[in-house]
C-alpha cells in the first residue's frame, strides 16, 4: 500500500506526491491530518482553517470517485504525529509514503521525525517538491548562497527555468470503484475540534473554481495589471493567493497559463505579464530563504543586527491599528476590510505594515501574528517576508529611509476615495476632496465620529530613521 500525505497541497492536477504514488498497481490510500492545537499556536486564522477543510471536503469526494480513500486523522500537535502515523502505516499495511515538501521549520521537524520513525517500520518516504515551481536551493549564487536581494535571484530563478523547462501532470486516472465519502460536516469529531465548518461564499473552495479565476484574470486584467495592480478599489489583481496558500492550484500551473495566454514565457518588464510572473516569483524567492534560512521561522529578522532596534509593544495603540481607529481613513479602511473579510490587498498590506513599524514604530511580529490570524492566504514564507521588508528588517528591504506617507499613498492609490468609503462608513459621505484628510471637514460639521490621527506621520517618519540610524553608530 501506498499512501499520499495530503498538507498545504489541496489538489489532484499537478502533485507530485499523488502523481508518484499512482505509478504503478499498487492500491494507494491518501491522508489529511487534522492539527487544531497546532493550527492554534500557529496564528491560523479560523477563516483559512475553514477553507481548507471545506478543500478536504472536496479532495475526499474527488479522490473517492478515483477509487481512493482519504483517511483522516485528528492530531493534536505536530509533536504527536509520528507516532499517529506510524500506527496509520502499520493498521493499513503500508510499505510508501508520499508527501511534498513543506518549507516551515516546524514542518519540517515534523516531516524528519516522521521519516525515522516509519523507518522503524521498514517505510520508505518519499518527499517531492511541490511547493515552488523551481526547488529550493536550486536557485543559488555563483559561491552557492541563496540570493539576499531579489532582482538577480529574479533573472537567476528565469535562467533556471530556461534551462529546465518543466511538465503539468494531469489528475490521476481512476484506480477502482468509487468509494463513499463521508462529508466532514457529518463527523462529530471535526465539528467538535473546529466548530462551524462554513465557508465564505466570497471564497469557493475547488480546482475548477482556482483555475476559473486564474482563467478570468488572464484573459481580462493580466496585459494592464502592472498599472492596475496597486488600486483596491479596481477588480485589477488576481486574488490567487487563498488558492495558491492552500496548494488548490500549483505555482507551475499558473506560469504555464501565463506562458499559453501569451505565447511565450516574459522576461523582463518590457514584455506584458512580466509583473504578474514576478509576483510569482517573489513567492519563490520567499519560500526558498524560509528553506534555507530557517531562522527566519523563529520570530528572527533577516538582517541580525536589527533585532536590537527599540521597537515599542505599546497594546493599545496596537489595538487601534488592529480595529482600524488611527485617524488615517485608508489604514482604517484596509484594517476594518482585512477583519470583515479575511483578505486585504497587496498594496494596502505594505500601506498598513509600514504604519505600525514606522508610524508607530511597533514590532513586526505581532503585525505578523495578527495578519495570520485573519487572512484566509496566510502563509508563513510570504507573510514574514513581507512584513520584514516593510520594518526594513528582511531581504532586499526598501531602505530604512523609505517610509511610506499614510497619506499621500492614499491619495495615490484610492484618489477618489472609493475604497475608503466602502469600509469606513463613518466617511461614506464626505466629499471626495477630503476623503483623505477629512478632519477639518468633520469639525466644521460637528461631528467627531472618526478619530483624529493617533499620530503626526512627520514626526514619526523621523523617529523611524532615527531608530534605524542608530545601528549604525
């Protein structure tokens, strides 16, 4: 028997863990293990724990139209999983385990001591890459370092795939009779350990439904999205990342839709759709410094000589970030979308994150945490690697001088405000010349039902540079 260990890689179409398991006659069996402790510790925000179940929903009744049963197992913590699955190898008679590779410390520890532990049992694991397009560490220097600064790991990452090239396997033929699936919602054990197992109707779980979106964006935004990318109030962005964090839909199979959309595979900022590639490839870069810089897992910064910067952990003005009350309508508006919704967008994510490091001069890591705790996308690789480079903390940070004007960005990003209204509705009707600084209008109308700004951003901005400043001397 072989059995297929199912984690942040929901899907039958391009696995190659599945796809190595299903070569050959031997019956194969798949797995899911269920986490809620760990999942706890980890900061995942109860929105993508109900995402993914309701993906596990679908990969049961999809792999048992295979003739391929999914198992499912409750256990607590990462700690306690050798032992649950050892027993699950011995109970089912298997001799082959299959996973892909996971790029977190803790999962990795885990995945390790699952190897020595069916080892005892004569059980050979197999642990495949499906994950990044491209291995990490595949993607090194000439001296065979990991790159520390993006645009040459960029252009090293495209060399590589020049080179290589690489294949979308299809889902796996039926291997038997369909089996039953029993839905999670029927099992009294998972309600117990998760709750309600509801999902967002915002968020459809399935393949069909990541490769329709990804279908939708290529053939309607992808040409304009390097100028339409940064505005949230415009439907100009992807909105992948639920799918790609859960493994719904690989890496892989969105450069090979970029690269048919096209006709060919862009290779520089001249070429259309070469923004959108190099988004992916940030996401590359990121899970590859997690895999070999594991620190970075470990609440640590990129750049060790900023772990002595004087952070504040002030909880209330923490706290007003968090419930978006600072005063600055477009760090409200991104705040207030993030804890309805479960998503935020990009350019608002840099917007809010160099607020609470550089405004209010907060630490990275509990807008880290707080981030996973709400977004349906969390991921640890992109997560930490975007908070870092806006506290100008990690790899190839904007320099420490660059802070981003709350403001101005606003004015920018969401000049008519649009954006701004729809989430914070105590400005719905104010006038689009001062959605941005509507202060003074709000006083002449005698209302004082949005804060007033918790900071002067001029002021901040020169304590920010001046934390950064001092490591130098």
């Amino acid at each position: 028997m072989k059995l297929v260990w199912f984690r942040n890689d929901l899907r039958l179409a391009d696995n190659p863990a599945l796809r190595h398991a299903c070569a050959g006659d031997e019956p194969v069996a798949a797995l899911f293990i269920i986490s809620p402790t760990q999942w706890r510790q980890h900061k995942m925000a109860p929105i993508r724990q109900r995402f993914m179940l309701a993906q596990v929903d679908e990969l049961g009744r999809e792999l048992a139209a295979l003739g391929i049963p999914l198992h499912l197992l409750r256990v607590e913590t990462f700690a306690e999983v050798p032992v649950a699955l050892a027993n699950l190898c011995h109970e089912q008679g298997v001799t082959q385990l299959y996973a892909n590779q996971a790029v977190e410390i803790d999962e990795q520890r885990r995945d390790h001591a699952v190897s020595a532990a069916l080892a005892e049992q004569a059980v050979s694991c197999h642990w495949l890459n499906g994950c990044c397009v491209l291995p990490p560490g595949r993607v090194l220097t000439g001296s065979g370092d990991m790159f520390k600064v993006f645009t040459p790991f960029s252009r090293a990452w495209l060399k590589a795939l020049d080179e290589e090239g690489f294949v979308i396997h299809r889902a796996p033929a039926r291997r038997g009779e369909p089996l039953l699936w029993q839905p999670l919602a029927e099992r009294a054990w998972v309600d117990e350990a998760l709750g309600e197992l509801t999902v967002d109707p915002r968020w459809p779980v399935g393949e069909a439904e990541a490769l329709r979106r990804l279908n939708i964006f290529l053939e309607q935004a992808v040409l304009d999205y390097g100028e339409t990318r940064d505005f949230p109030a415009i439907a100009g962005t992807s909105v992948l990342s639920p799918y790609l964090a859960a493994g719904i839909i690989s890496p892989r199979q969105c450069v090979a839709a970029l690269q048919q959309r096209l006709g060919y595979r862009p290779q520089s900022k001249a070429q259309p759709g070469f923004v959108w590639l190099n988004e992916l490839i940030w996401r590359e870069f990121y899970r590859h410094l997690l895999v070999l810089i594991p620190t970075l897992s470990m609440n640590r910064p990129f750049k060790a000589e900023t772990a002595a910067l004087p952070w504040s952990w002030d909880p209330d003005a923490f706290a007003a970030w968090t419930e978006g009350r600072t005063g600055y309508p477009i760090v409200d508006a991104a705040m207030r979308c993030l804890n309805a919704t479960g998503w935020m967008h990009n350019r608002l994510r840099m917007i809010v994150a160099s607020f609470l490091t550089k405004d209010l001069h907060i630490h990275w890591r509990l807008g880290e945490d707080y981030f996973m705790s709400r977004l349906i996308d969390g991921d640890l690789a992109a997560n930490n690697g975007g908070w870092q480079w806006a506290a100008g903390t990690g790899a190839d940070a904007a320099p420490y001088f660059r802070v981003f004007n709350p403001t101005t960005q606003g004015q920018r990003f969401d000049p008519q405000g649009e954006f701004i209204r729809t989430w914070v509705t105590e400005l719905a009707d104010i006038p689009a010349a001062y959605v941005h600084q509507p202060h003074d209008w709000l006083r002449l109308k005698g209302r004082r039902d949005y804060p007033a700004p918790m900071v002067d951003h001029a002021v901040a901005r020169v304590r920010a540079i001046e934390m950064f400043r001092s490591l130098e001397k």
